[in-house]
C-alpha cells in the first residue's frame, strides 16, 4: 500500500529534527571548543597529544556513521536517533568521569563516543528529506540545518556557564550538561511519528527491492554529490581549524579570532532558512556551484591580505559557502538511492564525508606549521576547481531519468 507524505506531516517531522539538532547538537561545539584545552588540562608533561580529544571526536562521527544507520534501519527512526541521545549521554558521563580522574584517555574515549552520537545528529538531515515529498526534500534538509543556528549560540554559553562548576576540576561541568542536552533531545525525538507502512523512493512511489551498494554508489550523479559534500565540509573545517591559529599568529586577540568563527558559524547556518527554497527556484546542481564559488572566494581574499577585516570576510564567505555547497549536495545524494537502500547509502556517504573532514581538520595544523596560512588558501582553489568540472560535466551529460530509477 502506497501512503503519500502531506507536506503538514513533513514540517512537523522537520521541526522535531530541527529542535533536536538545536539541542543535541550542541554538544559537538562544547567537545571542540574545550576539548584541546581540557586535553592540555590533563597532560602532565608532553602537551602535543593536547588535541587527540578532539581528533577522536571527529573520528567517532566518522566511525559511528555506518553503525548509527544500521540501528535506525533495524528499529526505526524514533527508538533509533533515541539510541543516539543515550550514546550522547554516555559520551558525556564518560568524559566528565575523565575529568574527574585526571585521565587523559578515558576521557579521550568520552570524546569519541559523543563523536559516535553526534553521528546519529548528522543522520537528522537525511530522515528529514525521507520524510517529506519530493517537492519538499531540500527545504527539509535546509530547514533542520537551521538549528545549527541555536547550535551555535547555546554550546559556547554551555561553556562559559558551566566550565567551572565543579572547580577545581575544570570543564567538567560542561560535559556533564552534555547529559542533560542528550535527555532532552530524547523527550523531543519521543514525538517523532515514523508510519512504517509509508516507504517511498526519491519519486514518492512505492518501494522497489534494494540494488547492490555498489551499483548506488558507483552512479555519476552519487559520485560528483559525494564529491561536492567533501569538497564543501572538508575545505570548511581545513581553513576553519587553522583560521584561529593564523589570526593569533598575526597579533590578534584570542577574542578577535573567536569572534571571527562566531561569524563564520552563523554564516554556516544563518541562510538554511532560505536556502532549501533557493534549491527549489534554482536547482540542486546551481546551488552547489554557487557555494564553491564562495569557497574560492573565501581563499582569495584571505590570500589578499591579514588584516583583521579580511580574515573575518574569509570566515563569512567560507561558511555561506559550506552551506550552499553542503545542504544542496545532500539534496543530491538524496535523489540517488531508493527508499529500500537509503540506511546502507547514507551510512556509507557520512562515513566518508567525515573520515575526510577528520582529516582536514587533522592535517590542517600541519600544513599551517609547516607552510603558513596562505598554502591553507591555495589549496582550496584546485579542489574546488576539481568539484565545479565534476559537476559541469554531470550537468552536460546527465540523462533525463532520475538517479534512483
């Protein structure tokens, strides 16, 4: 039996997503802002392994994408993401009891389980789009990411509320409220409505059997989508991470270069209000263009100087250009797999999107130690380029029918 999705049902599943990416997801800022200096708060002497947490949290998402989509395929979309806030939860007790024993790697494995949490909180964008009909799946998507803007506002004063709570053991009290935003994300997700009878594909028809992975994965439009996704998240987090480095380098405040990624946040997040709609007038293709446009905008007017005011333009124009480049590749991928195969592809699709942010935001501190901050910036023009041809040439030679068909 064929149900159809009414566009009301979809905006209440959209806005349950939303709030629970407002609050869940604000434990991924409070792991990455504090997590290196709670690591150097713990080592005694060789302070280099000082960001190792925060590694982990980066590799847990990477790690927790696949087993994240397995559970939500096995027991559904409301027990499954309520699993999430539990590994949340348990990320959280872990690092906090971490603090409080003074080990650095217990609550270095804290880390990566609210890593493998926060993999769940990403799955939020794809159930999303599953949820909504055709018409609707960008703007879904779109709209969920917009709760990244309260993400960014409520994890940094988590951190400056908290962090001395349970003085002298510092940063403790932030991850203990970790536990609570998890709580509450699950009460929020107990309102989800998930009608096993409707399973659609990409079209809004009825369910037909699952392909092989390698047959989904291997299909031009999957493969310049996935190519998009990395290109626009990785290059983010490579110049974000060093951002910070390179303003304090240049004689800015510790405060300068905060606010400079206050910005660049909430030009992550500020246009999913509208962006879902500028995907609908425009097309997927036409927004992700426009998104590595900014990309290499971003890096050429941090290469045209280090005054303050440039540095802080680069951030903004690096973070509307994530959330073009990113909300309108997902949109993509969400038009390449049928609803049989949608857990398997979107497991598969995260996994590789954050092994390869981890990386970027791994080799970033490298590069910038071993080259400076302009090499950061002139490595984003040739992978963007890479993307824009990728994406031309799908555009030129794509067929009529869609992906999933």
């Amino acid at each position: 039996m064929t149900v159809s999705i009414s566009e009301r049902e979809a905006k209440r599943t959209a806005l349950i997503f939303a709030s629970t990416q407002a609050i869940v997801g604000s434990a991924a800022p409070v792991a990455i802002s504090i997590g290196g200096l709670a690591g150097y708060y713990l080592l005694d002497a060789d302070k280099s392994l000082a960001t190792a947490p925060v590694t982990g949290f980066n590799i847990g998402v990477a790690l927790g994408a696949i087993p994240a989509a397995w559970i939500l395929r096995r027991i559904g979309q409301r027990y499954g993401f309520m699993t999430g806030t539990g590994v949340t939860a348990v990320g959280g007790l872990v690092a906090t009891a971490g603090l409080f024993a003074g080990s650095f790697w217990l609550f270095a494995l804290g880390l990566a389980l609210l890593g493998a949490g926060n993999a769940f909180v990403q799955q939020f964008r794809f159930a999303a789009a599953d949820n909504a009909p055709p018409a609707m799946k960008a703007r879904a998507i779109s709209f969920v990411l917009a709760g990244g803007v309260v993400t960014a506002i409520l994890g940094p004063q988590i951190v400056i509320f908290t962090r001395e709570l349970f003085a002298p053991v510092m940063f403790a009290g932030s991850f203990a409220s970790v536990i609570i935003l998890a709580a509450v994300g699950a009460v929020i997700l107990s309102f989800l409505r998930t009608n096993r009878a409707i399973v659609m594909d990409a079209g809004g028809t009825a369910a037909v059997p699952a392909r092989p992975l390698l047959s989904v994965v291997t299909q031009p439009y999957f493969v310049v989508a996935l190519m998009c996704s990395v290109g626009s998240y990785a290059l983010m987090s490579f110049v974000m991470t060093g951002a910070p480095l390179a303003m304090v380098g240049c004689g800015f405040s510790t405060d300068e270069a905060a606010l400079g990624i206050s910005w660049h946040v909430m030009a992550m997040f500020g246009p999913s209000f509208f962006t879902g709609r500028l995907i609908a007038r425009f097309g997927k293709e036409t927004i992700v263009a426009a998104g590595l446009v900014l990309l290499i905008a971003c890096a050429l007017v941090a290469l045209s100087g280090i005054q303050l005011w440039q540095f802080w333009t680069a951030l903004v124009l690096l973070g509307l250009g994530w959330n073009f480049g990113f909300i309108g590749a997902t949109a993509m991928v969400a038009e390449c797999y049928r609803a049989s195969e949608k857990n398997k592809v979107q497991g598969l699709h995260d996994f590789v999107l954050f092994s390869s942010v981890a990386f970027g935001s791994l080799m970033s501190g490298q590069i910038y130690n071993a080259f400076g901050w302009e090499m950061l910036n002139w490595i984003v023009l040739p992978v963007t380029a890479l993307c824009l041809a990728a994406l031309a040439a799908l555009v030129l030679v794509r067929p009529h029918r869609a992906p999933a068909e």
